[in-house]
C-alpha cells in the first residue's frame, strides 16, 4: 500500500520503519523541510516529502503529532487520498507536559473527535498507547500467545478493516473498540493506556475506563 504519514516523532518514525520493512510505499513528513528526514529515508527508503505531499494518492493516512499542532494543519492536508482510504491519528493531549489546555478536551469531547472536526474527515484511533519501543520490537506473528493487542476506534466499515488488517500485519492483536466517540476509554490515564494486554486485557481495561479525566492528564 501507499501510506502517507505526517509527523516523524517516535511513533511516526517507528512507524515509518515497521511499514517500509513490511514492503509498503511510505511517503513520511514533518512540519519542516523534507530535507530534515534526510537520514530517516536513507535508513528505511521512504521518501521524505512537504506535509501537504504526504496525503496524495494514498491508501492509508498517518497523521501523528502534537496534539496542539493539529489546528496548525493546512485546511484540506487529508483530502487528497484515495477515496475510502482511512486516516489513522495517534495523538495524545498532555496539557501539563506539552499542549497547554485546550478548552474543548477539558470540558469532554473526546481527543479523536476533536481531530476529526479540526481534518474534516472521519478519523482512527489507534498506536497512541502503546510505547514506541515495543511498537518497534515487540511485533509477533498471528497467533503467538500473550500477543500485545492495540484498540482501534473509529466508524465501522472497509476502512476500520483496514485499520485492523494493518495492526495485526505490524504484530499485534487488534480490537475493535468501538465508534470514535468511544475513543476516550484508549486516552492517556485510561486502564489500557500505556500497557501491554493481550486481547482479552485491553477488551477489560476498555470497559474499565472512566470518562472523568484524570487529574496528571488535566490542564493544571
């Protein structure tokens, strides 16, 4: 597939690296000039482009930044994919370590659907709660027992099968965690946050979850 990603952190880099290995066309950006990730597409063969190129004519689009970042994206830096292709955001709002407050997460609405509103287009929540380490290393064939799964939540449809063809061919059991207006059981200080269950662990912590969220993961 082609798959286009915006951000080359350490969840757009590992990802960046895992893809190309699996074989995929991968067209990475940050919020700088191509030239910048000069070495990352030396190392894994991807092609270093301007954000507003990374979206074009891809089957899957990554967009993995900053949560504060996400109202700085050129209007429309989505629109260009193919048709049906799913975009996937990995971000987490960390008001006191990073974002700052922003007004419409503190009073609930959920983080991906924020995003969707800012994308103009329907999004994926997946890869923001697992550490960027064992997303690099910790990838197992189908079937391995204790397998890490990852909860992926958006609209139901061939772009979520996407979706969770992709996580598992990465090495990881996924699971449908329901639309995106349930993504807030996956945000930072969720049960599953941070935390390594098989299938059966993440379907429990999902349900676990609390909307109230928690004080480390509120503005101050």
């Amino acid at each position: 597939m082609r798959i286009g990603i915006i951000g080359a952190g350490k969840i757009g880099g590992t990802l960046t690296r895992r893809l190309t290995a699996l074989g995929h066309e991968v067209r990475v950006a940050n919020s700088r000039d191509p030239r910048t990730l000069a070495d990352l597409a030396a190392e894994t063969g991807a092609t270093a482009v301007w954000a507003s190129e990374a979206a074009a004519d891809a089957d899957v689009v990554i967009v993995s930044i900053p949560q504060k970042a996400t109202p700085d994206l050129a209007p429309g830096i989505v629109a260009t994919a193919r048709p049906g292709a799913p975009v996937i955001e990995t971000n987490n709002y960390y008001p006191q370590q990073r974002d700052g407050r922003i007004d419409a997460l503190e009073a609930g609405t959920p983080e991906s659907v924020w995003v969707s509103e800012h994308l103009g287009v329907p999004v994926f929540k997946a890869f923001n709660g697992i550490n960027w380490t064992h997303l690099l290393e910790r990838g197992k064939p189908a079937g391995t027992p204790d397998r890490i799964a990852l909860p992926v939540a958006g609209p139901d449809g061939p772009a979520k099968d996407t979706v969770l063809a992709l996580v598992d061919e990465l090495g990881f059991d996924p699971v449908d965690a329901g639309p995106l207006e349930e993504s807030w059981r996956q945000q930072p200080g969720s049960p599953v946050y941070g935390k390594d269950y098989a299938a059966d662990g993440v379907r429990t912590a999902l349900a676990e979850a609390s909307r109230e969220r928690p004080e480390a993961f509120s503005a101050a």
